[in-house]
C-alpha cells in the first residue's frame, strides 16, 4: 500500500501496539515523572489543538527551547504531525547566537523550560525587539511575565485529534549545526528521513533496541533529536528514560540504577564521570547492557575500563546532516576467530555504515582511495536519511553531484569499517559540541591589544578536546592571561573560551602565508594534560 512515512505513523504503532510502555523523565526539581505510550498520545492531541488555537499552520517554525524531558517530547509529535516544523534551539549557546537562530528560522512561536527563560529572555532582548508568542514549560517566571502556560494550554482539550495526511518529503523538524564550516547551518528534516532513520536504527546492528529494553539518550533532545531515540523507542516499544538537564556523573548512575536501563547513549565526556564514579565505589550497573558511544572520538582507555566494569561498548559516528547515525562499530564476521586485540582495534573504529547511507572517499584530487585501512580521503556520503541541502542555502559548496562532502578525513578497511583520522577544517568539538576556532580567532582580533590570533584544539582528560589560543600582541601590551579570557567571556560563550592563552612573539605559516596550525598542535597538544 502506497502510505505516506510520516512520524504519525510511528506515534499510532506506540499507542496501538506499546500503549502501557511508560516513559519517564527528570523534572527540573529532581523528581521523576511518568506516563504511558497511550497517556502520551492523548497528551498529543490536546497539545496538536494548543497549537492550532495559537495560529500555528502548516510550514510553520516552532522553536523548542528546552532539556530532555516529557513536554519537549510532546512537541517532537504534535508539530511535525500538524504539518508545522519543530526548531530544536540549542541552550547551551550564546544569547546572540540563539537570537540569530530564531531569526533565521523565522519562528513563529517559542516553547521553553521555566529554568531557562532567563538565557531566553536575554536572546529576545539583544538587538532590535524580536516578539514571538513564549510557552511557559513547568511554571511562571518574571523573565517571561507576558509567557502562556503549557499546561493550562492543554488543559482541557480533546484527547483526540482528526491528524492530515502530510507529505512524506515535507519537513518536520529543523537542527542545526556547525560541523562543517563553522558558520550555522539548518537541516530540515523530513518525515519520511526520520521514519527512515528510526527504522534503521533499530537495526541490530545499529543501536539494537528492543522492545524489552529501558533506552536512556543521554544527547539533549536539541541536539539532533537525541540520536532519533525519541522515535525509535515508541516505534520499537522500548521503554524511553530522559534525563531532563541532570548529566552528573551521580544523577545518570542514579536513573540508570532506578529505571533499570539496559541501553544508554552518550558523548565519551558524559562516560568519563560515570567511569570514575563506579570506579571509586568498586562495581558496575547489573542492568546496564551496553552503551552507544559518539558525539566524538572515544579513548581506548575509557572503553578498556567500560569493559572492564561489565558494560558493552558500541562506538559510532553520525552528523546533524545525516540525520544523524552513519556508522557503529561491531565486530565483523571475518574477525570472529582472530585475536581479542584484532576486535578491540576494531570495535574502537566508527565502525560500519549502517544501510541507507553511501559513501566514498576522496583524495585532495577528488579522486577515490583504496579501501584498505591505510590511504587517507574526504567522506562523502548520500542516501535516503541524509539532507540535500541546508535550509535557506540551497547551493552550498558541500554538496556537489549528489553527494554530500562531511569534511571528515578518514581510512575505511577491506570490511567496510571506518575509521576517522581528521578534520579537514580546523573545528574543535569539546564534549560533542563544535567550537568554530576562525570565529574565535576573529574575535581575539577585535581586542585591541591582540596583533594576531591562532586557535586550536587539544587534548583534554575530561572533554575530550578543547580550545587554546596562540596569540601575538600589539608592542607595549601586557600578556595578561586572565584579563584576555575575562574580555572574551563578554562575546561567547562560557564552554567556548580558550583553557589557555599562549603568547608568541611570532605564529608560525604556512609557504602560502596561513598559520600553521598544524606545528601549534604538536608543540601544545599535552599544554592540558598537566
């Protein structure tokens, strides 16, 4: 039968078949609150109503600014399911960057957490009067005094909702990101890429859900919708925990302990506290099945001691405009009777692409390398869950002859599996989140003190990578460290200022005159390890 694939679909197989599945999340006060796949689909129909009461229509931006938690998932169905567009807001950045982002996507209605109506309020008041309807999440706040309240907007409505069939290829949410140039990007997602990813994520070599799993993403729900899990469990059935904005090594050890979950995901930084926590207390979490590791490169250290404390470890790689899983790292076939030192090289890998997604990879040349581990290309990829082009920007430079060009360096072996070596531009990505180094370089240019400015990432025990700056001075000016990363701290920020100032009396270039970044990551790659 010729039925349109459209994340409605997936909210009538949670009912229909799941309706006693429960979801269950972290409220901004610490306490768990929970209801059923069949409590939550009426929830979304009276939500779908709020909506339309509101004025939102069909190809309608509605921005989300908010933690992992039960309201936020009922955006992520009734928005898409009434043909509007959900806008995942990321709240960790800057005011004047989620002030660009609103703007950018042209929202014409805002959903926040009462906790984060103040960084809210701050975004709405830079530059010229940016007025759009604000939804109150979990309370008043004096920050949004003219805000409406969610609950006494669904308060009341129908359980039940006549829902339109949409096209499949219409999108039903928008990310974005900075992964490939540093510049922000928007990816609209479409119903149909997101049934699709749900699908193929399930797949048992992918994340492997199970109907009988307890699935905890850890990634926030603003950041490429969660890895997809908040479509995936309710198509599946698995039971969904979200973490609300608690990922304290404590409060993740005490969720998974309390739900009994079987599956996690998260960035390495997220694991590395849960690591440390369960080594000093001397055992693991019985439940705990496996883990989903992505978001950056994981240390063979971390997998080693995850191991060694009972948990399985999957490593992955994926990107917002991939929507966003691409690859996961099990052991082929081929290496079932090799050495355990044959599998650990190769579970520590990104690993193989998962079905709909094609790749290839490219010299400087553009020509394609051998696939045998060792030579070096760009990864290129295309398939039915990756996005075409980026919103309101149609003939960006990445995309070209139907493919899309990731900006990652990487080798893929004689079984397919992918390994990532470097990124071809100069990005730093700390924690799972993507530092632009040329927009903080221009602005150490701005401080007028500061003669030139190189920024690069480096090692880092805890965030895997993270920032530091070389910098040359005007003549006269004092290397004042503190003073410098104090000023910076007024235009980004906070997770995106430099651990270290370092000052030079000359960067060194390039023969065509670029710094060359590459010396200054050799010289100061251990400057954080202590």
């Amino acid at each position: 039968m010729d039925l349109p694939l459209t994340i409605g679909w997936i909210l009538e197989q949670a009912e229909r078949s799941h309706r006693n599945r429960e979801i269950v999340w972290r409220e901004e006060g610490g306490g768990l609150e929970r209801y059923t796949y069949g409590d939550f689909a009426g929830r979304v129909a009276r939500l779908a109503h709020a909506l339309i009461g509101l004025g939102i229509r069909s190809g309608d931006r509605v921005a989300s600014f908010a933690w992992s938690a039960g309201r936020h998932l009922e955006l992520y169905y009734a928005v898409p399911m009434i043909g509007a567009v959900l806008h995942t807001v990321n709240v960790r950045l800057f005011p004047e960057q989620v002030r660009e982002l609103l703007e950018h996507a042209d929202d014409r209605c805002i959903f926040v957490d009462s906790s984060l109506a103040p960084v809210l309020a701050r975004a709405l008041a830079c530059g010229a009067p940016f007025r759009r309807p604000c939804v109150l999440m979990g309370g008043p706040r004096a920050e949004l005094a003219d805000a409406l309240d969610y609950d006494a907007l669904v308060a009341g409505r129908p359980a039940t909702y006549a829902w339109p069939e949409l096209d499949e290829r219409s999108a039903a949410m928008l990310c974005y990101t900075s992964a490939t140039t540093g510049d922000s990007k928007g990816i609209a997602f479409s119903h149909r890429s997101m049934v699709l990813q749900a699908l193929q994520g399930a797949l048992g070599d992918a994340f492997g859900v199970r109907e009988r799993d307890v699935v905890l993403p850890l990634p926030q729900m603003f950041h490429v919708a969660a890895w997809s899990l908040p479509f995936i469990a309710p198509l599946i059935g698995a039971k969904l925990v979200l973490p609300g904005s608690a990922l304290d090594a404590g409060s993740v050890i005490e969720l998974i302990e309390r739900e009994k979950v079987t599956l996690a995901l998260g960035v390495p930084t997220v694991w590395l506290g849960v690591r440390d926590a369960l080594q000093a207390r001397g055992y693991g979490l019985p439940t705990l099945e496996r883990i989903i590791v992505g978001g950056s490169a994981m240390p063979p250290r971390l997998f080693d001691d995850l191991q060694a404390l009972g948990i399985s470890v999957v490593h992955s790689w994926g990107m917002t405009e991939i929507s966003p899983s691409g690859t996961f790292s099990r052991i082929p076939s081929v290496l079932a009777d090799e050495s355990s030192a044959a599998k650990r090289a190769a579970r520590l890998k990104q690993g193989a692409f998962v079905p709909l997604v094609a790749w290839k990879i490219r010299d400087e040349e553009g020509r394609e390398v051998a696939c045998d581990g060792r030579a070096r290309g760009q990864l290129w990829v295309r398939g039915h869950t990756v996005t075409g082009r980026y919103y309101r920007d149609p003939s960006h430079s990445a995309f070209k002859d139907g493919w899309l060009a990731t900006g990652d360096v990487c080798t893929i072996d004689e079984h397919g599996c992918m390994e990532i070596v470097d990124r071809e531009k100069d990005l730093i990505k700390s924690g799972g989140e993507w530092i632009a180094s040329v927009a903080l370089e221009n602005m150490l240019m701005g401080h007028s003190a500061v003669k030139e400015a190189a920024v690069v990432g480096v090692a880092h025990p805890k965030w895997m990578e993270r920032p530091i700056a070389c910098v040359v001075l005007h003549t006269g000016h004092d290397r004042d460290e503190d003073a410098l990363r104090a000023w910076l701290a007024q235009y980004v920020a906070k997770w995106q200022i430099p651990d270290r100032i370092v000052f030079l009396d000359t960067i060194p270039r390039t023969g065509v005159g670029k710094f060359l970044k590459r010396e200054l990551r050799e010289r100061y790659g251990g400057i954080l390890l202590g």
